[in-house]
C-alpha cells in the first residue's frame, strides 16, 4: 500500500474507538474528537516512524491521551461550556466517578479494563513502573467502589465502559480530511519560519550595518567651576578716566604716535 492508503486504513480501524476512549479519559466529546484528530495528524507527520512501530495504532492511541489529559485545554474557552451529560443515570453517575479520579489514575484504568491492556503494557504506555500502575489501578477501583459499588467490579465496569462509550453520539472525521489539515497546518508552520527567520537575518544586517566600527571616547560630563570673583557691572566714568579718554583718542586719531604705511 501507498503511505496514504496505509494510513487511511489505520484510521478506519483505530479512530473510531479512540474517539470513544479518549470521551471516557475527559469527558467531553468535542475535546475527544480533536485529540484523536491531532494524534493523527502527529502520525501523519511522522509517518515514516510510526509505519515500522510494532504497534501504531497504540502509538496514537498514546498521542491522543497525551493531548486530551493536557492542562491547557481548560484555558480555552471552547472546551469550558458545558456539554450535554448521558441520559441514562446509571451512565452520569459512573461518568462522574471517573471524572473525579486524577487524570493519571483515570488513564490506568481506561487502559486496564476499557482497553483491555497488561500492567506491563500499560505502565510504558503511562511512562510509569509496573507497581506504580498496579498501585494507580488498585487506588482507582476503590474510588470508584465508593462512588458507583454497583459498577465497580471488574468484569461489570469493563462492560459498563463499553456501554457507555458506545452510547455517546461520537464520530471520527474521515482521513483525507485529517490529512489535508494537517498538510496545510504544516504548511503555515513552514511559512512562519521562513518569515521568522528572513526578519532575523534582515535585523541582524541592519544590525552590523549601522553599528560602529570604531570607538569612540565618550564626553565627559562638565563641571560647575567655583571660586570665581563676582561680575561687576560697569559704572559712570569720573572726571579723570573721561579726561584721559580724550586724551587717547586725540592721540590715535592725530598725534605723530600713530602708524602711516609708506610706500617703498
């Protein structure tokens, strides 16, 4: 197969239930069709790994709760209104039982008695020690007994699960819509680093263009003189300095003092 038809067909067989899971892991369906979306557009670009995986189809499943159990989804305001709650009793009050477990806890048990995985499997898939998920699963049947005990053993919880998953109105988009969303998100990603980077290089040559290629002393900050004698303003001329002023100016304009250029 092309890697578009073997992608196509890992969604066909994988998407659908995933969607179903990851409603059971947060509880909400439109947060649990964009995570099963998002993890295949994560496998739609890194195909060329998750084609030769020995198990792609946990390889996403480990994508989409990574997404859904993510603490940012509660920041936007799309995924803060509230969603319509099952019907049935039975089916609310089990999904508030696991709502309330912590999302580590939530996630062991989906794996362990809605997926139907090993501890072993479950623990690297949570990134986890095999007694630290044994000890997770254990603490979330108590918690469960506590809340729902008439749900809570394990072959009817693993039936409650299914049967509360496949009573939700959930659907899966189909993979050439995932794929062409993908491609176009890669291509804006593509185009605003091409841009980043072209602003950076252009700064960086304005930068070296306009800066200094030698250095220059700084002026030094002036600095207020003291000590200097106070300015006296000039006051009437007495009878003597009057008297010699004429004197001087008679001599400059007509006495023999004065210098006459000759001609040689």
């Amino acid at each position: 197969m092309t890697p578009r038809q073997a992608f196509d067909a890992l969604y066909e067989s994988c998407a659908p239930a995933l969607v179903r899971q990851t409603y059971l892991l947060t509880g909400r369906r439109q947060l649990a069709r964009e995570s099963v979306e998002r993890a295949f557009q994560q496998a739609w670009e890194h195909w060329p790994e998750v084609a030769v995986d020995p198990d792609p189809g946990g390889w996403v499943r480990a994508a989409a709760h990574d997404w859904a159990l993510s603490p940012w989804h509660r920041f936007l305001p799309r995924h803060r209104r509230p969603e319509p709650q099952p019907a049935d009793p039975a089916d609310r009050a089990l999904l508030h039982a696991l709502l309330t477990l912590s999302p580590p806890h939530r996630r062991t048990l989906l794996l362990y008695d809605g997926v139907g995985l090993g501890l072993p499997e479950a623990a690297a898939e949570t990134q986890a020690s095999t007694p630290v998920t044994a000890a997770r699963l254990l603490s979330a049947r108590e918690a469960l007994t506590a809340l729902v005990p008439d749900q809570a053993a394990p072959p009817v919880l693993r039936r409650r699960l299914s049967e509360l998953a496949t009573a939700q109105p959930l659907r899966a988009s189909r993979p050439p819509t995932v794929r062409t969303r993908c491609e176009r998100r890669t291509r804006r990603w593509t185009a605003a680093a091409v841009a980043f980077t072209t602003a950076v290089v252009g700064a960086t040559t304005l930068t070296l263009r306009i800066a200094q290629d030698h250095y220059e002393r700084p002026v030094a900050r002036g600095r207020e003189i003291r000590d200097l004698p106070p300015r006296v303003a000039a006051g009437p001329l007495s009878e003597e300095q009057l008297e010699l002023r004429a004197v001087l100016e008679s001599l400059l304009v007509r006495g023999p003092e004065r210098l006459v250029p000759e001609a040689r």
